[in-house]
C-alpha cells in the first residue's frame, strides 16, 4: 500500500525550498472604471509558498493533493483556487476552482490551469477572464499561455476600458499576445465592436499596455473643413530613443489630395525643441506649378543658469499655404510669422540679449511689419540703501522693412536714470529722474516728410509718484470688510523736443487701460517720447472680506490734468486729449463666489472722438464646472498708420450639463461692421470609457470681404485606455475658452 500522510487544519504554510517566509494575502482588485495603482508583493523569491486548508501527501508518487482554499505563491506570481494538486517530480501544479493568477498590474481568473514551476508559466485551456490594473483594461480569453516576464498569449480574445459586466465598445481577435518586457500588446484579425456591432476590422493591430512610449500605428483623425474637405490622417509614431522621437503623419484629403507631414521632437541636457514639415505634392486645387510646403523649427537651450537661447523658425511656400492646408502653427491666423533667434544672459542686477527677427516672406500681413536684424538689449536695476536705485536700458536695432515706402536703418536708445522709492505700510513715495539719448543713422527715409538720415534726439523726464493708504472696518450688505481708501497723486515733465524729423519704427499711442495713466511716456517704443506737463489724481477704494480674505469690490477713478497742451505727435494722427476734464474709471467687483463685473471707462468732456470703454460680466463655478463670459468694449483710437473705431461683443462659456455631458462655445461679432468675426461651438460626451467631442469653427477670411469665411467641423472619439479616434488636439480646442475679454487680444 502506497503511505499516505493526511493533514488536517484551519491553514498551514509549507515551504519546499528554502527558509520560512510569512504568508502575504493578496486584496482583490475592486472593480472600477479608472485605472488602479500595481500592487506591490513582497515575496520576489523563487521559493514556493503554499499555504491550504487541508492536504494528503502521497510519499511515492511525491504528490500533494490539497484543498480547503489554496494559496500559492512563486516570485511575484500569486495564485488561489479551491483545489490543487502539485506533482513534485513533473513540476507541475494543477489548480481546479475558482482559479485567480495575480501578477503586478495583471489579475486573471478561470476555473482550471496548469502552472510549471521551474518555467513560472501557467495554461489554461478554459475561458479566462482578466484585468490589465494601471490601464483599467479588461476582458474574456478562450486559452492562455501566461507567463511572469515573458510574453503571454490568449485565443479568441477580447478587451475594453468599460465595465466587464456591459462593455460600450470592445476589440475582438483571434490571436492576442502581452510582451511584459516591451510593455505592448499585439493582436490579429481585430473587430473593433459596440454590442454585435462591428465598427472597423484591421488584420494587425497593437498598442502599449504600460502607459510607455511604444513604435507603432496611431489612430487615425478625422475632420471636415471649407478649405480641404474631408481629411483622415493616419500618423504613425517612432519611439527613436529615450531622449528623441517622431511622428509621421500622412493626410488624405478631397480637396488637396495627399498631404505628408511629420514632427521630429528632441531633449538634451540643454535643448529641446521640434522640427515640423510639410508637403503637398498633389494640391488639386493648386492654381500654379510650384511645390507647396511648410517647415518649422524651435529649439530652447539652456547653457547655463545665467545663459539661454531660443530659435523659433517657419518657412512656407505661399502665402495661403497654412489656410488652404488648414495646418496650425499654434498662433491665431492674422498673427504675424515672426522668425526669430536669441540669445540671453541673465545675472543678479542686469540681463543683455541679443535677437534677430523677420518674418517669412510669404506673409503678407507682415509687408508692413520691421524686422529686427539685430535687436541688441541691456537692462540694469538696482536698490541701493535708503531707498536709492539706479536703472539704465540700452538698445541697438536694425531696422528692415519690405516696403519701400517705409524707413529703414539703425537706432541707439540709451535711458539712464536713478531715483528714490520709499514704500510704508501707510503709503509710498517715488521720485525718479530719467534722460533719454537717441540716434539714427538711416538708409532709407521713406516718405514720411521731414524725416532725416541722420539725427539724435535728447530728453529729460522727471517724475513724482506718492500714495496714501487710509484703512477702517465696514459692513457693506452684510460683508464685514476692511475699506481701503488709497489717493495717489502722479506728476510726469517732459520738456518738448521737435521729433517730426525722426521716423517711427515701433511707437504707437499706449492701450487704454487705469494702470497706463501712470505711465512715464504716453508712446510706446522708443521713436516718440511724449512731451508733458501733468498731473495724474486718482483715488482707489478697495473692500476686503475679514472672513475670507478676499477684495471682492475695487473702485478707481482717475484724471488728468495738463498743465501744458501736447505738442509731440504720430505722423497723420488727429491730435489726442489735452482738456483738463479727461477721466478714466475702473469697477471690479467679486459680487459671490459664482458672479464677478469688470468695467473701465475713459470720457472726455470736451473731445467725443476719443473714447474707450469695456463691460465684462463672468459666471465660475469651479466644482460645477461651469463658466460664462460676456464682454462689450469700444475703442476708439489713433493709431501711427490708421484710426481705429471698433466696437465689439464678445463671449465664451464653458458649460458642464451632467457629469457626461459639456459644452464650450466663443464669439467675436462687431458691432461696427455689423459681422460676425469668430465663433466655435463644441460638444463632449465623456463616459466611463469612451468619449465623443464635436466641434464647428466659423471664422472671417478677410477682413475686407464680410461674405469671406472659413468653416470646419471636428469629430473624435476617444477610447479609454486605447486611444484617440478622431481630430487629433481636439481635446484642447474642446476645453474651456478664454474669456470673452481676454477675446479681444486674441483676435486684434
């Protein structure tokens, strides 16, 4: 008779080789929508552990039968099932009931396997069902072959992000393969599926399972625009090396046939930049011969903590490339293509740089924009005891212009000064002295009159700066707050100095806004320095909650009044405010935690043509994920090449419906022209697993032409935990826009 030892207990752990270790029981992965963390196992020896509630040992056959809730444990391998039987000599367990592999971000369960303990694999010829823990993926399997560090691989397979119990959609294949070590998934005749419903079929199909870069085909895009029609693009990714890849992407279009684009991205210790091009061969609605392309480069490097560059070049074939091929160099599309190289040093009191730009010349928005060939800077700041600063900027630029009605050449601008700033709890006071040297040496006068080759200018200008803060305690509609009553006095002279013989390169009237009353110099630039004898009054109330902290009301009004009449001009301009009664106003207020008002006013009382205004209102809601902007300004202003009277509506919302369900949308619309400049609306649908985002875009072509307008439509899917099937980026067009003011910037 064979013996046979029986054992009978509550558990037990018996260790076949090596030293005892302690029992570590496994929590089951809970299900759940979003990927979990790996959980991590102690034991990575390559003893068996096993540990059951009753087992018999048959001494000749050298095989343990088990039972009672088997665990076993090899490595990071971690298996249970109802009943086990282990057959020492052929090295091989056989597990029967409730079977459930866990390995670190895999979990398996079936009702019959085959472990081999020296190869660490497990078979299993009955249906598996399984879990990949940090993507959130799951699935059904017919066979398996799986291994700890190898490459596991499954017939008649299927996974999905969704919930096991009712997946939205799913991928079926014959053949399924895991490579642990490369972190990808491989899989043959693949049925993409939403209930019985075969969505697409690709014979080879495969993408990391890792959250890792991987080589391989990216899910194609699909879009629909005015300009190039339906579009598929198909992009394929090289994962080069660690520190560099690439991204081929050809595009299929009806309108301009067959597109092929790429991206090369690279980082170093010091670079890092992305090399874009692209080209149309086959343009079908090409008028000419000639072959159309794209190409751009940027690249910022860091050579120290003091020095730095930064390179940032395009180059296109024709003007109407980037429109008619609808390709985004993430900038809007009446923004000039400045092309530019720079190099920078930083230290403690100073900074220098060194710049060259131009634009390309195929845009022909920039025919009337300078180029800076070079732009040589210094600045120097800094606070000496007592209050005392020193200051200096510097500057040397070469101007370069396409038109030949306009001015080029060089200028030297050199602005020293020094001061005294003194800043108390109860207020501040700044006095600051400040000369001005600029010359020109120009090749070109153009044909502005009276401008001269060669000239310089000199100016002085001295400035008064000082504020009183007045503090007390309030209850304004129930808010307990601290007022603040802050008046501020603000005196600028600048002697007149003739500077009709100087051309103007950069120097136009400074934007309306409170903050630019306060300004030393009423241009910008450094072609016009604004004479002035004036005083600046203004006076600011702010309210401060005491329980939250917050400034939830800011008042400002300001005038200024001019000691002397404004002599110094743009060329062509109309003449600008010199009455004593000019106001600029400002109201902010945080009405709740949801509302908030924004205006700005400036009047004069005795010049109408000059006013500029702005009204915004703003809805956030944080934790609804909800946000509404609407925003009117009017500016009326002259400009160094044109007077501009524009008047615009603006808004944009961010609207979240449900917790599936958001909704974004923006638009431009001037009152002026009575036209519609810009709008985009966008709709998502985000579940569980998968997400569906649409999005229309109309936008004016030419601000001449009012019937002239550029229209796409964007639809992308999204599966979770596998990819993006649709427009690529969409995701950031989708999400919430700025803000109606911020609108205006944007646009102009």
């Amino acid at each position: 008779m064979t013996p046979v030892t029986r054992f009978h207990a509550l558990q037990f752990t018996l260790l076949l080789t090596g030293s005892m270790v302690a029992n570590s029981t496994m929590a089951a992965v809970e299900h759940s929508c979003l990927a979990q963390p790996v959980t991590s196992i102690p034991n990575l020896s390559d003893d068996l552990v096993i540990d059951a509630g009753h087992a018999s040992w048959n001494m000749h056959s050298e095989q343990l039968q088990m039972g009672g809730g088997v665990q076993l444990q090899q490595n990071s391998q971690h298996i249970s099932a109802n009943n086990v039987s282990y057959d020492r000599r052929g090295g091989r367990i056989d597990a029967t009931g409730d079977v459930i592999i866990r390995q670190p971000g895999y979990s398996f369960s079936t009702q019959e396997i085959t472990y081999f303990v020296d190869e660490k694999r497990v078979e299993s010829n009955t249906p598996v069902s399984y879990r990949l823990i940090e993507t959130g993926g799951n699935g059904t399997a017919g066979t398996s072959n799986i291994t700890i560090d190898g490459i596991s691989s499954f017939s008649d397979i299927s996974y999905s992000s969704c919930p096991m119990e009712d997946p939205a959609w799913r991928l079926e294949a014959s053949k399924m393969k895991i490579d642990r070590e490369k972190g990808v998934l491989t899989a043959h005749n693949v049925h993409l599926k939403a209930g019985d419903t075969t969505l697409l079929y690709v014979p080879y199909f495969q993408f990391p399972v890792d959250g890792k870069r991987h080589t391989g085909l990216l899910l194609p895009s699909i879009r629909v625009t005015s300009s190039t029609g339906t579009e598929l693009m198909a992009p394929y990714y090289l994962n080069l090396a660690p520190n560099y890849d690439a991204t081929i992407y050809p595009r299929i279009t009806t309108k301009r046939g067959l597109i092929l684009g790429g991206e090369f991205r690279y980082l170093t210790e010091q670079h890092q930049g992305i090399f874009e091009a692209e080209i149309a061969p086959w343009d079908d609605d090409n008028e000419g011969d000639e072959l159309r392309y794209m190409w751009r480069w940027r690249n910022q490097a860091q050579f120290s903590p003091h020095l730095s560059a930064e390179i940032d070049y395009t180059h296109v074939s024709d003007s109407e490339y980037l429109d008619d091929m609808q390709t985004d160099l993430d900038s809007s599309s009446n923004s000039y293509r400045e092309r530019f190289a720079t190099l920078s040093y930083r230290d403690s009191y100073w900074d220098a740089s060194i710049k060259f730009a131009d634009f390309d010349p195929t845009d022909m928005d920039a025919a009337q924009a300078y180029e800076r060939l070079p732009e040589i800077l210094f600045n120097w700041r800094k606070f000496h005891q007592n209050g005392f600063f020193t200051e200096a900027d510097a500057s040397y630029v070469r101007f370069e212009n396409r038109d030949p009605d306009k001015a080029i050449g060089n200028r030297v601008d050199l602005q020293p000064a020094a001061g005294i700033d003194l800043l108390r709890p109860w207020g501040s006071f700044k006095a600051k002295l400040s000369g001005r040297y600029t010359s020109y040496s120009l090749d070109r006068t153009g044909t502005t009159p009276g401008v001269d080759k060669d000239t310089t200018r000199t100016s002085i200008t001295a400035t008064l700066d000082g504020s009183l803060v007045y503090e007390r305690d309030t209850n304004w509609f129930g808010i307990s707050s601290l007022q603040t009553l802050e008046p501020r006095l603000f005196y600028t002279y600048t002697p007149y100095t003739n500077q009709d013989n100087l051309p103007v390169f950069d120097s136009r009237l400074a934007d309306f806004s409170f903050e630019n009353l306060f300004r030393e110099n009423r241009f910008t630039g450094s072609d016009r320095v604004g004479d002035a004898n004036q005083m600046v009054a203004a006076i600011t109330t702010r309210f401060i909650s005491h329980d939250s902290g917050f400034e939830w009301l800011r008042a400002s009004l300001g005038q200024i009044i001019y000691f002397d009449e404004h002599e110094v001009n743009l060329p062509d301009s109309q003449g600008i405010i010199t009455d004593e009664t000019a106001f600029v106003a400002s109201l902010y207020s945080q009405i709740n935690d949801l509302w908030s008002v924004d205006t700005a006013l400036q009047w004069s009382k005795e010049s109408t043509n000059h006013r500029n205004s702005f009204i915004g209102v703003n809805y956030h809601d944080t934790d609804a994920g909800r946000y509404a902007s609407l925003a009117w300004r009017e500016r009326n202003q002259v400009s160094a090449e044109k007077e501009e009277e524009l008047n615009y509506l603006s808004a944009a919302t961010g609207w979240r419906v449900s917790s599936n369900l958001n909704v974004v949308g923006n638009l431009l619309y001037s009152l002026e022209e009575d036209r519609l400049l810009d709008v985009a609306a966008g709709v998502e649908y985000d579940s569980c697993c998968w997400a569906v985002r649409g999005l229309v875009t109309r936008r004016a072509d030419d601000e001449t032409d009012e019937h002239r307008y550029d229209t796409g439509f964007s639809l992308q899917f999204l599966l979770k935990g596998l990819g993006e099937f649709g427009t690529g980026g969409l995701g950031k067009r989708i999400s919430p826009p700025v803000s109606a003011h911020d609108q205006f910037e944007t646009y102009y």
